[in-house]
C-alpha cells in the first residue's frame, strides 16, 4: 500500500512540474532564449520520468525517492528563477546544466543500489 501511495505522489509532482514548464508564453513575450530553456527544462522531465520508473520498479526506496525529489524540486525553482528576467543567460544554464548533472548522478546511483522495496 505504501508503495502504491508513493508511486501516486510522484506521479502527481510529475504532472505538477511538467504542467509548470508546459505553459506556453503569450504572443509577444517569447522568450530570449528558447533553446536553453527546452534543454533544461526537457532534462527535468527525463529526470522526473527517471524517479517514477524507479518507484515503479521498486529499486528507489520511499526515503531515497522523497530525497531525489526534493532536489529535483530545488532544480526546478532554480529553472524558474533563471527564466524570471525572461532569458537564461549562459552562466546561469550553466549552472543549471551542473545540478542537473549532480542529480543525474544521483539517481543512477539511488537507482542501482542495493536497497529495493518489497
């Protein structure tokens, strides 16, 4: 039941952040730096798809699936911030490109280890 109630969740903050970065600017206020936002934000969702085939699969663990999610989540709020001023400029997706790389890491990691849920 418990994994169950996790798969849920992680769906569901799947379909929360991927209905954030689905929105589509309104006409006029296209944004600087078009490709630089889909890379990262078409990664975020890889990731995001990452974690729940691993809840689904039953190799990341309640505890470690809540923890990659949390860092997930501070990923996403730094895509949000560097879109803010309406361009990413490329310090800023670089700096992006690096968490991304540190999560990836991450959850490889969490998803390969011993640990599984029964």
């Amino acid at each position: 039941m418990n994994l169950r109630r996790l798969a849920l969740a992680a769906f569901g903050i799947t379909l929360v952040g991927a209905s954030l970065f689905a929105q589509t600017p309104e006409p006029g206020t296209q944004t600087a730096t078009p490709k630089r936002e889909a890379r990262a934000e078409k990664r975020a969702d890889r990731q995001q798809k990452r974690i729940a085939q691993g809840v689904a699969s039953g190799s990341l663990t309640p505890k470690e699936t809540a923890r990659l999610e949390r860092q997930e989540a501070k990923v996403d709020k730094d895509i949000v911030k560097a879109e803010a001023d309406g361009k990413i400029t490329k310090k800023e997706a670089a700096k992006i490109e690096r968490e991304q790389n540190k999560e990836s890491r991450r959850i490889r990691i969490q998803k390969h280890d011993a640990q599984t849920t029964k």
